[in-house]
C-alpha cells in the first residue's frame, strides 16, 4: 500500500523520489537569526531518514519587525544565509532535496513576551477583525516587501535550494490581505472580493517568478484556518476558491501547500461528501495546479494540542493511501512525527511499527 507514497514526483528542475515532504515548522532555535550546525544536522537527518522534499522552517526576509519571535531564523545578511548554504549542503549529501520557507509575520503576536524593535506592519494595522496592532503598511512598504521577497527566493536558488515555498497561510502577512478580517484597505491591495484581495501575493510571485526564472519550481503555502481564528474561511464554494487560488497559479505558483488540521476533512462536503476531496483536492481540480495536503498525518491528534504540551499516538495511513491512489493531490507533508523520528519515511516504506509524537521532542533540535 506505500508504494504510491514511493513513486518519484518531477516538476520542472525539482526531481523527487517519492512523495513525502517535511512540513515547514517553527523551532525558534536560531540565536540571533542565525542557522548553525544543529539545524543542518537536524535537516540532515531527516533527509537520510527517507523524505524526499524538506521544507525548512519559517525564515523571515528582510523587512522591519518580520518575525514575531526571538530565535526564527532570518532568510537575508550573509551570516544567515551562510548559515542556510550549509544546511542545503548538508541535506544534498545525504541525497535529499530542500527549499526554505521564506516568511513575514505581520502583525501576528508571540507567545511570549518578546516585542520587536519596529512596529509591526500588516495591510490594515490590524491582527485579527476589530483588533488593532501595529501599522497599515504604505504603497512603499508594500513595494519594499514584493521585493524583499524576491530577494529572499533569489538567494534561495544561488546559495542552491531545490526549491522556495511562500508562506501565505495561517494568519501571517500575506493571509493577512487575503483575509477580510484583517484587510480593510480601500486602494488596490484591498476590496470586497478574495480576488481583489489576492493582488499582493499575486505581485509578489510575479516578482518571485521573475527573480527565479522559469523552471525553479515555486511553492505556495495557503489556508483557510487562521491562528487568530481557527473557523476561518477564505473560501465558502469552489467558485470563491478559484477566484482566490487560480490567479495565483497564472502568475507563477507552481505547487499550492494547503495547510488543514486534518488532511482526512472534506472540504466541501455539501458537494461531494464526507469523503469527498480535502482543500488539497480541490485546489488541484480547480487550478490543475500540483498539491500538497497536510493535517495530523499518521497521528490521533491534530498539533494544537503540542501547545500544551500533548504528545499523539501513531495512527493508521490507509486513507492517506487511498487519497493519493485517487490522486487527489500529489505530495504529503509530515509534520510532528518527524520531529519524534527522523526514521519515519524510511518505516513506512519498510513496513515497520511507526512511532507516535513526543511533545517533549519540541525542546530539543536533534
């Protein structure tokens, strides 16, 4: 039943083989910014474990107040990106293949007490729908951060990544002019639709596109969840869905990651059923663009339960199985279990017992 997860993935320059990806997430381990050794050994070893694409965690690009948290990684200066070049290096010896997520918080808060030291920008000075922090970003700003991430997708392919994903999902900066909640703009980057809504990270994939060339494969992470807002819905009805994602594919995405708190949820149930395509499915049927899915993969429970301090136990892949024997979507990421085993691809492949998630395995980055 594993050997459709086995089966090699092309598109353009990115040559995987097989289907499973390391979900991108937040570690914080970075002291002032800067990957080191233990990152390229953490990446490392997960790509000597089997996966066959890693995303790195969220990397921030060189804007003002761009992370929320002390210890993220930045994506720009030349000791970060030094620091990144090892850690590709480190994964290409070990025959994986890897690209970072290139990142802006917004306006989004940390769950300390840490504040950055410039005001936060966001499209309307707002984190959540009547909640306002920090500044509505000017046309300048808006301009400085396209640009900000074309530079750090630029990097990405010099310093040798096989890959870049954008960040839009999950509240943070581009989700942030998606959502209505949180953009109120009157000009160009705002309105009363999700297209309209969609024109800013539209411009900054065109920018991307344009500083990466035609066949270095770009990667868009999306949701309709928010962390402000875990009921959250960009799009109610396919119709909505295509308005938000399929000028996003016309101006340069070639992968849509579409982030779910379980990859097993149908996303329009009321069409198609209880089985029916998840946001993934969709997302490819209505864009014919390659998908991604992701959600509590091979876990009993979904990871906002990790914020406690819950662990997971190991749960069965045979819908997973089934959905991409449908071909439903074309990639898996893993997210949590593989900060538990780094082994883990390899045992599915092998058919061997597979392990549960270990809250405590957060504290350390091994």
């Amino acid at each position: 039943m594993s050997d459709v997860l086995f089966s090699p993935f092309k598109l353009k320059s990115l040559d995987l083989p097989n289907r499973i990806v390391m979900a991108p997430m937040t570690r914080a381990m970075a002291p002032e910014g800067i990957p080191g050794a233990q990152h390229a050994e953490c990446y490392r070893r997960r790509a000597a474990g089997g996966v066959g694409l890693i995303l790195t965690e969220g990397t921030v690009i060189d804007r003002p107040a761009s992370r929320n948290m002390p210890g993220i990684p930045f994506f720009h200066g030349d000791t970060a990106l030094a620091g990144w070049a090892e850690v590709a290096s480190a994964v290409h010896a070990a025959g994986g293949h890897i690209g970072p997520q290139i990142w802006h918080t917004g306006s989004t808060r940390s769950r300390g007490e840490w504040v950055p030291d410039a005001p936060v920008e966001s499209p309307s000075g707002l984190v959540a729908p009547n909640d306002p922090r920090g500044v509505a970003m000017s046309l300048e700003d808006i301009a400085d951060t396209v640009a900000a991430f074309a530079k750090g997708a630029a990097d990405a392919k010099r310093l040798g990544f096989d890959t870049v994903e954008l960040h839009g999902a999950h509240g943070y900066l581009i989700d942030q002019f998606f959502w209505a909640g949180t953009n109120t703009r009157t000009d160009a980057f705002g309105g009363a639709t999700i297209a309209e809504r969609s024109r800013f990270a539209a411009e900054a994939v065109r920018a991307v596109r344009a500083a990466v060339g035609a066949d270095f494969p770009l990667i868009l992470r999306v949701s309709q969840w928010k962390q402000q807002d875990y009921a959250a819905r960009l799009a109610t009805t396919p119709q909505q869905m295509s308005e938000w994602l399929a000028p996003l594919v016309d101006a340069g995405v070639d992968i849509l990651h579409c982030s779910q708190r379980r990859f097993w949820e149908a996303e329009f149930p009321d069409i198609d059923g209880a089985d029916g395509l998840n946001f993934a499915g969709w997302a490819k049927k209505l864009t014919g663009a390659a998908t991604i899915s992701v959600g509590s993969v091979g876990l009993d429970g979904d990871f906002f339960g990790a914020f406690g301090g819950k662990g997971s136990g190991a749960a069965v892949l045979d819908n997973l199985h089934q959905r991409m024997e449908r071909e439903e979507f074309d990639l898996i990421a893993v997210g949590r279990v593989l900060i538990s085993d780094a082994q883990w691809a390899d045992k599915v492949r092998n058919g061997a017992p597979l392990p549960g998630f270990d809250a405590a395995d957060l504290a350390t980055l091994v």
